[in-house]
C-alpha cells in the first residue's frame, strides 16, 4: 500500500472519528458502571439488614446473596477498561499518523 497524502488524511479523519466514538462508549460505560455499583450496594445492604447472626455471618450472607450484581459490576468494570485500552491504542495510532503526515509534507517540500 502506498502511502499519499490523501490516505494519510482519510486515515486520520477516520481515527479522530473512532476516537470520539470511544469517548462517547466510555461516558456510556461509566454510567453503567456506576448504576451497577450502586445496585450491588443497594442489594448488599438490603441483604445485611434482613439477615440475622453475627455481624461476620451477615456480611458473608449479604455478600452471597449479591454474587449476580457483583459479576455485574465486575463486567461493566471490564467494559469500562476495555474501553479506555481502545482509546489509547488509537490516540497511539493517531500520533503515528500525524508522524507519517509531516514525514509526508517534509517530502514535498523537499521535492518542491
């Protein structure tokens, strides 16, 4: 593949595109994180209350009880990470593009 300014600039266009589609998935994901923190909070707490023993046994029955919001707060907190890894990777690949693009404009003015 031969690099011109025209690919150069599509490809760049493209990335800031993606890019800002991440940032929009990642605000996306943090409200869904956050809503599931505070479900397994919400659960957890409910469970502790109902529960009766020791103070040690309620924690571990409230704990068990909210193992399904907690694998759900577990998976958006993945999400959310995943996320911000796609971020960097294409703010990596942004950098080298605007490095090809000067490289490219150097090029040109040398031949010029």
């Amino acid at each position: 593949m031969t690099t011109t300014p025209g690919t150069v600039i599509k490809e760049l266009q493209r990335l800031i595109q993606e890019n800002d589609r991440g940032g929009n998935a990642l605000y996306d994901a943090e409200i869904e994180l956050a809503d599931a923190e505070a479900e397994l909070d919400r659960i957890e707490t409910k469970e502790f209350l109902s529960a009766s023993g020791t103070v040690a046994e309620r924690e571990r029955i409230a704990r068990m009880k909210a193992n399904e919001a907690r694998l759900i707060r577990d998976l958006k907190k993945a999400e959310v990470s995943r996320i911000k890894q796609k971020i960097r990777a294409l703010e990596s690949a942004l950098t080298a593009n605007q490095t090809i693009a000067r490289l490219i404009d150097l090029e040109v003015k040398n031949y010029a």
